[in-house]
C-alpha cells in the first residue's frame, strides 16, 4: 500500500490517515514494514526535451550513432544494468532513465557533460546557456521530446 500526502503542521494534510485506518485490518496479526519518506519529483518534459534535443543530439553528430544508440550508450555507462533471470540465464538490462527524479536526472546529465568533455573533447551546453530553463516549458518547444 502506498499514501501520498502532504505534511502540513506536523500532519497528514488529506485523508490519508483515515484511508491507512481503513486497510490495517487486513494486516491483522501480520508483521508489516512502514517507510515514510520524501515524495521525489520524476523529471520534467523540459530535461527530457534537453537531453533529446541538447544533449543526445550533439553526441549522436559527433560519433555518427543514432540517437537510440546514443541513449543506450549514456545509460549503460551512467546508470548501469542489473541481471534479470530468464530461464536458466541470467541477463544483464540497462536501467532505465525514465524513473529518474529531477535530481537524479541533473546528475545524469551533468556526469554525461564532463564525460563528453573529457573523453570526446566535446561541449555540451548547459540549458542556462542556450537561454533555457529546464521548468519553463514555452522556452524549450523547439526542442524535440522524446519519450
């Protein structure tokens, strides 16, 4: 079971106290684990649009691969994989950018920057210099977004 909710003096701000009495009947003489933790934020159209139209895009220019190829390459090296068992064998998957919070995906990005200037010699500017901010959405519709 999963509440969100807001913290507002101290307490829940809607009825999630009342929707959390409800279900601990159901759990009636079961041991249960409960975690409080911050709600993070998934990141934005805007760093999508970044990344696909800035920074992807300017990698897949300079080494000639796709921009699928790009994005699997980035999240290879900057997100790593885990090994899923299919059968009798264990296979490595990628992980996925999309689940990312919005700082998370800053990190993502800024790691891909440095990476890229140290190892490619190339520059990837930040959304401040294309005269872009990652929350402001009207600013950056000329960029492609890619899901």
């Amino acid at each position: 079971m999963q509440v969100f909710t807001k913290i507002v003096n101290g307490k829940f701000q809607n009825a999630a106290l009342q929707v959390i009495k409800e279900y601990l009947p159901r759990l009636e003489g079961k041991e249960v684990v409960i975690n409080i933790e911050r709600k993070k934020n998934k990141r934005t159209t805007s760093q999508n649009a970044y990344y696909w139209g800035t920074v992807v895009d300017i990698l897949s220019q300079h080494t000639g691969y796709e921009k699928e190829e790009i994005h699997e390459i980035l999240k290879y090296r900057f997100l790593g994989f885990k090994k899923k068992t299919i059968g009798k064998e264990k296979v490595p998957v990628i992980n996925s950018s999309t689940k990312l919070s919005t700082i998370d995906f800053i990190t993502y990005i800024d790691n891909i920057q440095r990476w890229a200037a140290m190892e490619l010699d190339v520059y990837i500017p930040s959304p401040e210099e294309q005269g872009l901010k990652l929350n402001d959405t009207e600013k950056i519709k000329g960029l492609t977004t890619k899901k």
